[in-house]
C-alpha cells in the first residue's frame, strides 16, 4: 500500500529563495502548458510534449526532468478533472459549477507542489539532508528533520517521486513509500464495534469512551476567536487569521490518529476485526437546528474512518461497514427498536426489557453485532484504500495542486 512520509524541510535564507523562485517557474510553466492542452484539445502526456517541451525549457529555464513533470503534472490535473466531472461531484452539465470548471483552463497557484523523482532529488538520510534541483542550481546539504518511524519508512519503502510544497513559510518534502501489507486476519475471534460522534468522538463496544469535549471546547473557542477578528478586520487581525487558520485542523487530525492507533492495536492485540458505521452522505441526510450547523460540519468523521482503514490494512486486521440504520434507537440486549430508548444523548433505556447502559455503548453494540452477522453470511470487507477526495481551492484566484482541477475543456 502507498503512504506519504512528509518531512519539513530546514533551509537556509538561500536555499529557500531558491526552493521559491523553482516552485514559482515551474507553477507559471504548467499554467502556460494548460492553456495550450485546453486550446489544442490535447491532455495526453507524450503528445502534449510535442508542443510545449522545448519552449517550456527555454522560456523558464527548467532543466529536462523538470520541464517533463510541469507537462505530466497538467496532464494529471485534468485527469483528476475528468474523473470529478464523471463522478458527478462538480453538479449536472447544465448546472453553474460545472460550467464554471469546464469554461476556462487551469491554472495553478504560485505555491502549487512540484514532483521530483530521484534524478532532482537525493536524500541522504544519515545526515538527515537532501540535494535537491532548482532552476539557480542543485541546492546541497539542505537539512530537513523527521521522526524516528518517518526515518525507517524513508529507508526501506521510499519509492517514486517526492513533491516539494511550500505552506505558511515552511517547506516540506512528500516522500511516496510503498510500505508492504500484513496477511489478513481471515478467521477474527470477534469485533470490535466503533461507534462515531461528535460529543463522544469514538466509543468501543468494550465500553471504551473517546470524549470529544475538549475538542469541541477547542472549535468553540476557534470559532469566537475567528469572529471577532473578522469583525475587527485590522492588518494585525488579518495576520492573526492567517497564522490560527490552520490550527483547528490539526489539531482534530493529530487526535483522530490517537484515536485510530489505539482502536487497530486492540483489535490487533486481541484477534477481532473492527465493525465501522457506513456514514456516507450523513451530511445530507441529516438536518439540524442552525446552532447545530456548525458544529456537525467540522465533525471529521471521514478523516477517523480513514486513519483506521489505512492502519488496519497495515496490521492485516479486517474492517467491515455495517448500515448505521436505527443503531442508537436499538436495544443490544432484546433488540426491541423505539425512539424512546434513547432518553437523552448519554443515557439509553429500552422500554421493553428495562436494559440500562451508555447510549454510545449500546450503538456500538448493535454494530459489532451487525459485523459480525456480515461475516458469518460471507459479506466480509477489508479496509478500503484510503479515499483520495479532491481539495478546495483557497484565495480569490482559482489555483489547484499536482492533484486538484477545477477547470478544463468541455471535451473532456
């Protein structure tokens, strides 16, 4: 399976106005090679080259590896494009949005990532520095720090390329790795039911309550401070923004990779699968009172249900999805369903047998039960990969990454 090592870059003044003026030639070349692929029709790699090659080389001064991933990149965006506009995820072709990302070609930020495959880059990992190309020259010793684990990944399964991306000031190095699959668990003793909130982040059928109050606490806080700055719109409001933008986010993604690592290693430690809610298309189905809005929208549920599939292929623990339908109204005990079991959000009485218990404890029940009913009757699931979502662009100016589209030619 393929993971991404990032590792953050430490360079020096000049080596980092290098790294920048590279990102920016190359990001301005890709968006010139986009404007040729939408006029000419034309977003296959090597047929692409034929018109933009040479004069990529020349114009911007890129070397011959780096001018072939600036055209493989463009190539790549609309590919992503393509797959966005079939899989309905930029509205019908007569909707605003999709004539909006189908009118014009793409164009890519200045601080888009660039790809770098082994002959731009060389790592020397007891050192714990790169040599890296730029268009001022190989840009040498640039140090860079990582952890323990990111260095032995690094070591035994880096393979392909590497993207260097600027973000806030810093800079960092994506390493792709190739890290191999533990055997799969085919014969589980049991399941280990994970039930999603938002008070209560994960709850196991063990009883096991990850509370959420602190992080909620946390976007609350975010979320008045984020208010009264914009209200306040001063430049040094403005700064402040800029810096805490990102703060919420990773903050809630170091904690769903606690979570996360936790739930695989019992599962793995005792020999049982794990049961997971299908929560696809929640945010639709469900209809909140406007203080509850914000809220359910941050709830990062998707991002903890993917942390656990990556890490359970790793470890060869099976994961199943079981429909989350009438869980929490459910008794785990009689499997008598009401409404009126579930008496408030923490506590849960069943009206039939009198059975008591944690309302999140009892979901993941019903849902370890359900698991584990799927895999009897041959409808088991191994952990999926882990979806690659397209991202939103950010800033007035439409941009993408090597990754993103959001525009190209209604041929495609």
């Amino acid at each position: 399976m393929k993971l991404v090592v990032q590792v953050k870059l430490l360079p020096t003044p000049v080596q980092a106005a290098a790294l920048e003026a590279t990102l920016h030639a190359c990001n301005e070349a890709g968006s010139w090679v986009s404007e040729v692929a939408f006029e000419r029709g034309e977003f296959k790699n090597f047929a692409l080259r034929r018109h933009t090659y040479d004069h990529v080389k020349s114009c911007w001064g890129l070397g011959a590896q780096a001018a072939q991933h600036v055209i493989k990149k463009t190539c790549d965006a609309y590919n992503t494009l393509r797959a966005n506009l079939r899989a309905g995820n930029l509205g019908r072709p007569d909707s605003k949005r999709y004539r909006w990302a189908t009118g014009k070609p793409i164009a890519f930020h200045p601080r888009s990532a660039q790809p770098y495959d082994d002959r731009m880059l060389s790592w020397q990992i007891p050192d714990r520095t790169v040599s890296i190309w730029t268009t001022g020259g190989r840009a040498k010793k640039v140090a860079f720090i990582a952890s323990v684990e990111q260095l032995a990944a690094l070591v035994l399964y880096r393979k392909g390329e590497s993207d260097l991306l600027e973000r806030d000031g810093m800079w960092f190095l994506s390493a792709t790795c190739e890290v191999p699959e533990a055997e799969l668990n085919a014969d589980p003793v049991g399941f280990l039911g994970i039930d999603l909130g938002i008070a209560n982040i994960a709850t196991t059928s063990d009883g096991e309550i990850m509370a959420g109050r602190e992080l909620n606490r946390f976007r609350d806080r975010e979320r008045e401070l984020r208010t009264k700055l914009q209200r306040k719109n001063t430049p040094s409001a403005k700064r402040r923004l800029k810096k805490r933008r990102r703060k919420e986010m990773r903050r809630a993604k170091d904690i769903n990779h606690k979570i996360a690592k936790h739930v695989v290693a019992e599962a793995e430690r005792t020999g049982r699968g794990i049961a997971l809610e299908d929560l696809r298309g929640i945010r639709d189905r469900v209809r909140l009172r406007k203080p509850q809005r914000a809220t359910h929208a941050s709830w990062s549920f998707a991002q903890l249900g993917s942390f656990i599939a990556y890490k359970a292929r790793k470890t060869g623990v099976p994961v199943v999805y079981v429909d989350p339908a009438y869980t929490s109204r459910t008794c785990a005990e009689c499997g008598y369903i009401d409404k009126a079991n579930r008496v408030s959000q923490a506590r849960f009485v069943c009206r039939n047998c009198g059975f008591v218990d944690h309302a999140d404890r009892n979901g993941s029940r019903n849902i370890r039960a359900r698991a584990w009913e799927l895999w009897r009757r041959g409808a088991q699931s191994v952990a999926p990969a882990p979806p690659r979502k397209p991202r939103r662009g950010t800033g007035r100016k439409r941009s993408i990454t090597p990754s993103d589209a959001r525009c190209a030619s209604p041929s495609l």
